[in-house]
C-alpha cells in the first residue's frame, strides 16, 4: 500500500513540475510571438502612412502615434505597441478613404 501511495505521489510531482514548465514556456513563447506581431504592426502602418503621404493628405497625430509605437516596442511594451500601430494605421486607412473621397473636390489649401 506505501509503494502504490509513493508511486502515486513521485507521479504527481513529476506531474506538477512538468505542468509548471510548459506554463512558463508558453509565457516565454508569447512574448516572442508579441514582439513580432508588433513589429509587424509598425512596419505596416508605417508603409500605409507612406502612401498618405504622397496623397497629401496625412493627418496631424498619425506620425507621432507611429513614434509612440516604436518608443513602446522598444521599451518591450509590445501589447501598447501594437495597439497604437493599430490606431495609426487605421488612421492612415481611413485619410487614403477621406483623400478618395474627396479628391474630385476642389482643395483650396493646396494652391
């Protein structure tokens, strides 16, 4: 009766070590899935912004929002970083979809 009770004990340990390592991995994994998810992230709404850009029609926080990205992904703040990436490129989404809507309009702060 001992031996099955320390079998059963030795197993549960070798049980709970084994569940206490994958946790930690799947934390270490996460990260590095975060960081390239966010790095992905600013590399995009900086290619969207880039096309504003040439539209002339680039809106005001749309750059600072980028750097604050950038700063935050620096600081290993990724899931901030990926959310102002995703502002920012919403931001540059929405100025390409104001630019084509308007661009058969006459703009008088072009001339």
């Amino acid at each position: 009766m001992d031996n099955k009770i320390n079998f059963l004990r030795y197993i549960m340990h070798k049980l709970s070590i084994l569940f206490v390592a994958l946790f930690f991995s799947q934390l270490l994994f996460a990260a590095d899935g975060d960081k390239q998810l966010s790095s992905q992230s600013i590399k995009d709404a900086k290619r969207s912004y880039k096309q504003v850009v040439k539209l002339n029609n680039a809106w005001r926080d749309t750059q600072k929002i980028i750097k604050k990205a950038e700063k935050a992904h620096a600081n290993e703040k990724y899931s901030v970083s990926i959310k102002l990436a995703k502002e920012a490129l919403n931001q540059s989404k929405m100025a390409i979809e104001q630019h084509n809507s308007q661009k058969n309009n006459y703009r008088f702060l072009d001339n």
